[in-house]
C-alpha cells in the first residue's frame, strides 16, 4: 500500500512539532548541569593547601591563585616547582613547557585550574567567614536528623546568642523570616547562582528587604536557637544550595573562609 505523500509531509510536520515541543520542555525546565567531578575536587582540597596558596599568590602575584592551586593540588613537589618557574617569569598557563608529564595528568591539571575557575570559593577574600568572632564548627554533613527521616544539609556553627553573622558573598534577599526548621532565617541569592542559608537566627538584620541587594560581609542578623534549635545550643545553620537544587558541603570553605578572617584581623 502506497502512503499518499500528502500524509508523510503531515507526518513528518507534526513530528518535527513533537520534536520542537519537547526541546522547548526542555530549555524551560533545564537545572544547571553541573559535573560529577566538580565537588568531589573542591571538597578534596586541604585548607592548609588553599591557605599556601593564597599567602604564595600574595608574594608572587604574577602567578595567579587558580593556576598555583591547581598545580600544587595535582602534581608532586618537584613537578609542580618546574611549573611554578615557569609562571613566575610570566609564560601564560597554556604556553607551559610540561616536560614529560602523562597527557592525562596535564588533562586533569587543565581541567582542576578550569573548576577553580569557574567555582570561585576558593579566589582569595572572594567570599568572607559568616561568623563575626570566635566560634566553633565541625564536619556534620550528611549526619542524621530526627532518627534518621533526614539528614544535616549544613554546618553548625557555634558560638554565643547575639553574635553578629554577615553575608558570606554578594547577592540578593531570597528569604526573610520564619520557617518551621529554620526558625528565624535568611536565604540570600548569591551573585554565583548559589542558595545561602542562614537559620536559627536570634534576630534578623532590620537593614534587609526581600528582594534587595545585599553586600559580602553585610549583616544577616545575630546568633540564635529559633526553629527546631528550640533546645539546642546557640548556633548558626548555614547551607548552601546549588543552584541544581543539590545542597553541598560548606564545611571546607568555611574553614578557608575563616583562615582569611583571621589573616585579617591579625
Ligand atoms: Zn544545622
């Protein structure tokens, strides 16, 4: 049986209009994709290497911290210092003599400096510790809460009520006020795309207006107990979330981000 062409030219219309259709879905409700080797890089990298870094990058500012990162963070001593020579007397990243290193160690060095890059927690003074004073914090990403039905999407940290907290990075008033876990919180938009969260907030700043612009190093508002912190110690929640909807690990930037608060203030 022949299929009038009449027909196939609709057909084939019509399946090009799918086509389009589903594409348009697609654009609309697109998340950011970001790679599987991103976090689990940023999340390997020793504070006392990102500190190095950044003291290095200060005394040689020729050499710029993503590439000295990212060549101290992946290669050995005597590798990294060829490299480095060759930086300190301004040969760009990518005229670098590599010798006789792996095509694929160079790959993965390229690739280390191109996250650093892009994912700038690490950029010297970019971003600022969130606490105003002494305070204490540990590792509790990803423990269980209440008995297990969720888990910690965030860092604790603690120090006593009314301690000033401030805006880790610029960006704009997402959310303001009360929320069931959170008690009284604050959500900034981060000019990187990112969610930042602060909960169990003694107060919030008077100074902030959802949808305003805040500053780095702006008030959020000071230290509390409120939402289910009810009976927990004073604290400071702070989460962030990708702009994926995927909540990462703060605790290595925040103990970057207070090294550089102390370097500071010292
Ligand atoms: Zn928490």
């Amino acid at each position: 049986m022949k299929i009038p062409a009449r027909f196939q030219r609709g057909l084939a219309q019509f399946s090009i209009l799918i086509l389009l259709a589903v594409v348009a879905w697609q654009i609309l409700h697109h998340s950011p994709a970001i790679s599987a080797d991103v976090y689990p890089y940023l999340n390997s990298l020793s504070p006392a290497l990102v500190k190095q870094c950044t003291q290095e990058n200060r005394s040689s500012p020729t050499i710029l911290w993503e590439d000295l990162l990212a060549i101290r963070s992946t290669l050995p001593e005597k590798d990294a210092q060829r490299l480095l020579e060759q930086l300190r007397v301004q040969i760009p990243f990518a005229n670098l003599n590599w010798a006789n290193l792996p095509a694929a160690t160079i790959r993965t060095v390229q690739r280390h400096r191109q996250i650093l890059e892009q994912y700038t927690y690490y950029q010297p003074n970019k971003y600022t510790f969130p606490v105003i004073g002494p305070t204490w914090f540990e590792d509790s990403f990803g423990a269980e809460r209440e008995g297990g039905k969720r888990r910690h999407e965030g860092t604790d940290l603690f120090s006593a009520e009314g301690t000033p907290i401030v805006s880790i990075c610029g960006g704009r008033v997402e959310q303001l006020g009360w929320n069931r876990l959170g008690g009284e919180r604050v959500g900034v938009r981060g000019d990187d795309g990112n969610y930042y969260y602060y909960a169990h907030l003694h107060s919030i700043s008077t100074l902030l207006v959802k949808g305003q612009r805040i500053e780095t190093g702006e008030p959020v508002g000071s230290m509390g107990h409120t939402g289910d912190a009810l009976t927990t110690p004073d604290h400071l929640h702070f989460g962030i979330e990708l702009a994926n909807g995927q909540w990462i690990n703060p605790y290595p930037f925040l103990e970057v981000w207070q090294s550089w608060s102390e370097q500071r203030s010292s």
